[in-house]
C-alpha cells in the first residue's frame, strides 16, 4: 500500500491544510490593494479553505479578488495557477475564468511580510459575477452545462505543462489509496469498511486501468463552490488550487460525485454532466466505464479526509462534515447500482446522436400528465378494452438496460420485456438506428448491401437448408406469410397448432392463435385447424409419472390428422413456439418435436418453427429454440427482438419453398428489409455476439431459475419452475395434488412485485403463471433483487390469503 504522497517540490500533501492561513485585516488588503496594484477599492472578506481571500470593490466600480497565498503553498504550484490562469487566456479568450492582474511593476504576484514574519504572496485576479452553483438548482440543463464547462476548461488546458504538474495533492484521485492510512479516523465501522473497500479496489483494479489513460493538466475541482452560474447556464469557474496532471476523466468524475448527490435520479444526473462532456470532447469507452469507480473514489476520499481533519479540528466541525453524510448515502446507493448501469447510462447519453434534453429524463409530471388523465385520454381515444398492466399501470418515460423508468424517476426493474432484448435504448442499437435513418431509407427493389450483409448473418446463424429470408414488419406478419408458403408449397390447406397457442393478429394468423380466439366468448375455431394439447407433464392430460407420456402427446398428431382428414383438409402445417409462452411457457419435453415434425410431414405438411418469442438467444444453450430438439424445421419466424424494438420481422425458408409461393403470386413489402431496419437488425446481432448475451442467458437464467426453485421450498403456491434460459414460467396452485390454479393470488403477486419495483407478467391458459422474461442484460444481482422481490410478495399474498 503506498504512503502519504510526497511532493517533487518537497511540500506534504495536507502541509497547507494544515498550515494557518494568513490573518491580514482588511485595511491592510485595501492599502496592500493601492500600494502594489493601484486599485483604489474597499475589501471585504470571503470564504476560503487555506488561503485568505479579499473581495476587492474598486471605486470605479471594477470588482477584484486579492488572494493571499498559505505561506505552505509551494511557490512553484502558485506559478503553476497563474501560468495556466494566463495560458487559458491565450488559448480561449471566451472561456470565463478569472483574469491575473499584474502588479503595478509589471509583476504577476507581489508578496508582503505577515505579522509573524511569514512571507506572503499576493495576487490579484478580476471578479466572476454570477450565484455559486451550491445556491443553484440543479436544473438537468445545468447539470449538462457544468460538464460542457468541465470539458471547455480540460481542452483548452491540453496543451499546458509546468514543471510542478505532478505534485502531491490530497485531492489527486490518483492518490487515493494513500487515505488507507487515515480510515482509522472514521468511527462508524460500517462507513469505515464501505470507505476501506473502495480504497482497495481503487488501488487493485481502477487505477492500473486509469494509469493506461490520456493525461494532462486538469482544473480537477469544477465543484459547487467554484462554479459559477446564471440560470441554466455556467458563467465561470474560480479556484485553481487543486491543478495536476492526472488522466483527463478525473476532472468529469469530481463534478459528478458531487452533484448528483440527493438527485431524484442520480444516475441521469451523471448522464447529463457527462453528456455535456461529451458534446466538446469525446470520452473513450474505458473512461466511460472508470468513471463509477473514480465517482465512489472521490466520495470515499471525501469522508476518509473529512473524518481526519474533523479530529484535528473538532470546532469547525459543521464546515468539515458538510457533505460527508451526503457523500456515504451515495456511496451506498451507487453500490446497490453497480458499476454496469452507470457505465449503460453513461454510455447511452454519450451515443445517443440525437440530443436527448436531460430534462426528458427527470420531469416532474404536470397535472395534464396525471395517471389518470392520461388513462382516462387513452381510454377514449385507444377505446376501453385495450389492456393496461397492473392495477397501478406504469407510466414509463424512459428505458436504460433492465431498467424502465417512470415518470417520477423511479427505477423499475424489468423482467417482462423480451422485445428490448439487448437491454432498453441500447446505444450501438440507437446510434446503428440514427446513422442509417439520417443516410438513407429506401426499399428492397432497390439495391443496397445491408439486406444483402443481413440476410446473410441471420442465415449463418440456422441451419444450411433455411437460406433465404423475406422480410416483414411484425410476427404476425411473419407467420401470416408463413401461412401462405406453406400452403402453395404443399398444395393442402389444414393447420395443426397448440390448444392454446398465439401466433399472431392478421384475419390468416388469428385462426391459429385459439390462445386469442375467444372461444370462451362461444366461437369455435375454423375447420381447416386441428388443434394438439401442449406437452404439459405437469398438469396436462398425460403426466411425467406416465413412462409413456411423451408418446401419448406425439400420437395426438395422428388424431388431429385424422380429424382434418374427416373435414377434407390434409395440413399445410404446424406452427410451434418452442417455448410454448401461451401454454404457460414450457419447453417440450426430448423427443417430442422429432417424432411431431415426423409425423406432420408423413402427412404432406411443413413444420414453422414460430421464434418471435424463442429467438436470438433467449433459451440461453441455442440460439433458436428449435435447436434444443435436433429437428430442422421448413419454416422459421423472427420478430420481437429482432430489432431491439423496431417494428420488424422475418422469415426464413429453403429456396423451394420460396419458389413454390413465387410461381402463384409476388412478393413484395414496402418497409420490411429497408435499410433503417437492416442497420437496426446488424446492430442487434453484433450486441448480442460483443456482450455474450446468450452465454449470459444461460448462465443467469440458471441461477435466477434455482433462487425461484429455493423459494419453492418455503412458498406452497409455487407449484413448478420450468422454462429455458431467460424465460421462466413460476406456476402457482393452491393445492398441489389438485393443482388448482391460483389466478388470483398471480395476480397478485405480480401487482405487488411491480409496487416493490421489479416488473414481471402472467400467461398461460389458467392465468396462473408468473412471466419471466427480461432483457437478456439481466445480471445476477438483479436475478437476486427479482427472487427477493418475489419472495417478500409471495409473503405479503399469503399472508393476506
Ligand atoms: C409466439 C408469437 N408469435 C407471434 C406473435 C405476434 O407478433 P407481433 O405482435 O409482432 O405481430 C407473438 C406476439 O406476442 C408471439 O408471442
């Protein structure tokens, strides 16, 4: 562990915290003022922490600032402020921060003898007009200015050194394990160790990172007491006592410890300070992803000095524990974060090439915007009957990873959405989005190289048969073209689908949804379709306990063929999910879907492969659900998360098939394949491959999987954890011999979890299943935050039943 840093210049780092300040009165600053800078001015004190500092009010109206130096400060850092004060000058004119005043021989300092027989130096630099941004309200759009301010100042000090750059100094986040000496001081143990902790993964982990950064001379201290502003707007930053050559990204991280402390969303806070950064000078992907650690760093060096000097100095107590609560509720929050959402939020707002006003992210909701009006507008004009979730449905304003926001800031954490499945809003996913739609969108009868590069990656990723993809806008769509390949390659008209299955809304894809058909509401379902209960080894007609169970659902195949058979139909096709999501998501069991598929095209049919809920990943061990069956289907279809969210589908099929419809009829649709798609579709697959989003599904899939099967053990309504991947099914009875579904209780719990922030959904055919499937960027903190949610709602529903 390294010591306290020593000086080049020989000076202690805390020398001058510790060292009195000068003590000349203001009628020796007035005539110090006259004598040495001919300024005729009253002089009034003014706050700082080691020197002594005079507003100086000229009579010809003109305001200065007379700074005394700590007779400890090395005179060569004091050359070092004013050579930059004088540099920054030069460089960017426009750039407000104070102005040196030379003496009147033409001096940059003039220096006194004190009362004590210390020696002085005196400078005089103009006054900043403008409200300290401490008395500020942190509105997002000055939040964004003090990082364009930051990023200004950074750059037009990029070309500056002084021999004494590299001094020792307290506040050097580069320095920071040197405090590991000083934590004895913190009294609460608890502090101590979260303090201790972050100084040691700062030393093992962040700074061989931080030493591999760009470095220059930074300001290193644009901070609530030396910034300046008007508004919205900053209009200076003082004080450059804390100058030092460190990595550049330091200077981003100390405005944003701290600033976004008691933010109602910290995290966009960071983001906005950040954004603005990034607008003047672009930040690297590394320091990006360092600046949650410098941010705890800088908040943990804060409370280590803050409870060292207090012990020192107990009678300026208030003024040095100012912050220090502050400084650890951050700290602690930014722990239960984790360094990945910042560094996604960071990301996001630093990608996002459209501007996205800070003020987007924390609104505070107007009346107009009340829930209720907003439902009761809905209501009228989307009409009554179009479902909302939850009792308390969720307002979202905006969505960052496996998080949904909503219109109070609250985080919410999202195990529902599989259609943002390489995580809300994903940067690479946006910028591919913007890129393209600023570039060029146009259609598929003409020719450009992204559909052509696309097809290609989708086809790569199936078997060598499935070469071919048209393109659509939506899964129904999909599955609706499916419908009519398979009819004019076969030449027959019948359909098999599960009991319950949901392919799709087109008139074609409803007749195969009975999930959707309304058969409660009496309607009956077309007679070209047979229908094949799901392979339920739960609670299905055949058992697990049955050693023949799996056969006895293969041969309902022969029944449903027969039966089409007796109304005049031979099947087109069966269409399965492979999760059987309607079903209340249920991985078939082995061998069922081979034998199936065998016996569907003994028949004359073509077996579709309906991805839009299984695809890309989410099963965790396959890429496609149908690859856990070693069956290759004749049709596969693609939607949901294929474009992260834009409206977009596929299907892929051999050439024959393809050629089958070609000879009837044309194909053609106007924005499925476009470009703005393709881009969007290439961006999806490249995320996916980068972050390892499959392994990762399969990894955090498991564990989220055995949390809920230990859950099981002490909550008697969960009667099976089953699914693949990130998509789990918790299925809940109220008694597990009867299985009787408990409906009400799903409901329930899922109202509750959503009330304790953690969003998931309901499906299956009895409404009695608990949907879990979030965007595969879950991580195992957030398995561990879903199951402790579902567990203390799980207690709350029982204990009420
Ligand atoms: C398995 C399956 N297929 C198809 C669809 C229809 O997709 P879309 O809503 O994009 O038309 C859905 C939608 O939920 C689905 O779950």
């Amino acid at each position: 562990m390294s010591t306290t840093p020593q000086s080049q210049t020989g000076v202690k780092a805390e020398s001058v915290l510790e060292a009195q300040a000068p003590a000349i009165s203001p009628s020796e600053a007035e005539s110090i003022a006259r004598r040495a800078f001919d300024i005729e001015a009253t002089a009034h004190p003014m706050d700082s922490e080691r020197d002594q500092n005079f507003q100086l009010r000229a009579k010809d109206g003109s305001q200065w600032v007379l700074k005394i130096a700590n007779p400890a400060e090395d005179p060569a850092l004091l050359d070092m402020q004013t050579q930059a004060l004088l540099h920054i000058a030069r460089v960017d004119p426009s750039l407000a921060i104070p102005r040196l005043k030379v003496t009147s021989d033409g001096a940059l300092f003039h220096e006194i003898d004190g009362a004590d027989g210390r020696r002085f130096i005196v400078r005089v630099l103009s006054f900043l007009p403008g409200q300290l941004l401490d008395d500020a309200t942190l509105h997002p759009a000055l939040l964004r200015d003090v990082g364009a301010m930051a990023a200004r100042l950074a750059r037009a000090l990029r070309g500056f050194f002084h021999p004494a750059a590299r001094h020792a100094l307290l506040w050097d986040l580069t320095q920071a394990p040197a405090l590991r000496t000083r934590t004895h001081h913190i009294e609460e143990q608890g502090r101590r160790r979260v303090v201790e902790k972050v100084l040691d993964h700062f030393d093992e982990k962040v700074l061989p990172q931080l030493k591999k950064q760009r470095a220059q001379v930074i300001h290193n201290d644009v901070s609530r007491l030396n910034t300046l502003v008007d508004g919205h707007r900053v209009t200076g930053v003082i004080d450059f006592g804390d100058l030092i050559h460190a990595p550049l990204v330091c200077d981003l991280a100390v405005p944003i410890a701290e600033l976004i402390r008691e933010q109602p969303d910290p995290i966009a806070a960071a983001a906005g300070i950040t954004a603005g950064y990034h607008a003047v000078t672009a930040l690297e992907d590394d320091e990006l992803r360092l600046i949650f650690d410098l941010v705890s760093t800088r908040c943990a060096m804060e409370i280590a000095v803050a409870n060292w000097r207090v012990c020192d100095h107990p009678e300026n107590s208030d003024y040095i524990m100012a912050g220090v609560e502050k400084a650890g509720t951050l700290l602690r929050q930014m722990r239960e974060w984790g360094a990945e959402r910042m560094y996604t939020a960071l990301r996001r707002a630093c990608a996002t090439p459209v501007s996205i006003e800070a003020s987007d992210f924390t609104r505070t909701p107007s009346n107009e915007d009340s829930q209720q009006s907003l439902i009761e507008r809905r209501r009228q004009r989307l009409g009554p009957e179009l479902e909302l979730f939850y009792d308390k449905p969720v307002h979202a304003v905006r969505g960052e990873g496996v998080w949904l926001i909503d219109d109070t800031g609250r985080s919410l954490l999202d195990a529902y959405n599989n259609v943002p499945s390489v995580g809300h809003c994903h940067p690479t996913v946006v910028q591919a989005l913007a890129r393209q739609a600023a570039t060029l969108n146009t259609n598929t009868r003409y020719l450009y190289k992204s559909v052509i590069e696309y097809a290609e990656r989708l086809t790569a990723t199936m078997p060598a048969d499935l070469s071919v993809c048209m393109f659509v806008c939506s899964g129904s769509e999909a599955n609706d073209l499916a419908w009519r390949l398979a009819k004019a390659h076969t030449g027959n008209s019948g359909g098999i689908v599960m009991e319950d299955a949901y392919h799709g809304t087109t008139d074609a894809v409803y007749e195969l949804s009975p999930a959707d058909y309304g058969i409660d509401k009496g309607r009956t379902l077309a007679e070209y379709i047979a229908t094949v209960p799901a392979p339920d080894g739960y609670r299905g007609q055949f058992r697990r306990d049955d050693p023949r169970y799996v056969d006895r659902y293969v041969a309902c195949f022969d029944n449903a063929i027969a039966s089409l058979d007796t109304r005049g139909f031979a099947p087109a096709a069966f269409y399965l999910d492979p999760v059987l999501s309607s079903n209340g998501i249920m991985v078939p069991p082995p061998g069922y879907l081979s034998a199936a598929f065998k016996k569907v095209r003994a028949a004359g049919g073509l077996c579709v492969s309906d991805e839009v809920q299984s695809g890309f990943g989410r099963t965790g061990d396959h890429f496609w659900g149908f690859e856990a069956h070693d069956v290759v289907p004749d049709i596969v279809t693609l939607g949901k998360p294929i474009g992260n969210g834009l409206s977009m589908a596929a299907v892929v099929t051999t050439p024959a098939i393809v050629a089958s419809l070609m000879q009837e009829t044309d194909f053609f649709s106007t924005t499925g394949g476009n470009p703005v798609a393709c881009a969007v579709g290439l961006a999806v697959l490249d995320v996916l491959e980068q972050e390892g989003l499959q392994e990762r599904a399969a990894r955090v899939g498991a564990k989220l999987r055995s949390h809920i099967e230990k859950l099981a053990e002490q909550h008697a309504l969960i009667g099976e954890v089953r699914g693949a991947g990130l998509f789990i099914g918790v299925e809940f009875v109220r008694d597990h011999s009867t299985l009787e579904p408990a409906a009400k209780e799903t409901a329930a719990v899922a109202n509750r979890m959503r009330e304790l922030g953690v969003l998931v959904g309901i499906d299956g055919p009895r409404s009695n299943v608990l949907k879990i499937r979030p965007p595969l960027v879950f991580d195992e903190n957030h398995a561990l935050q879903l199951a402790n949610t579902l567990d203390q709602a799980l207690r709350a529903t029982q204990s009420r039943n």
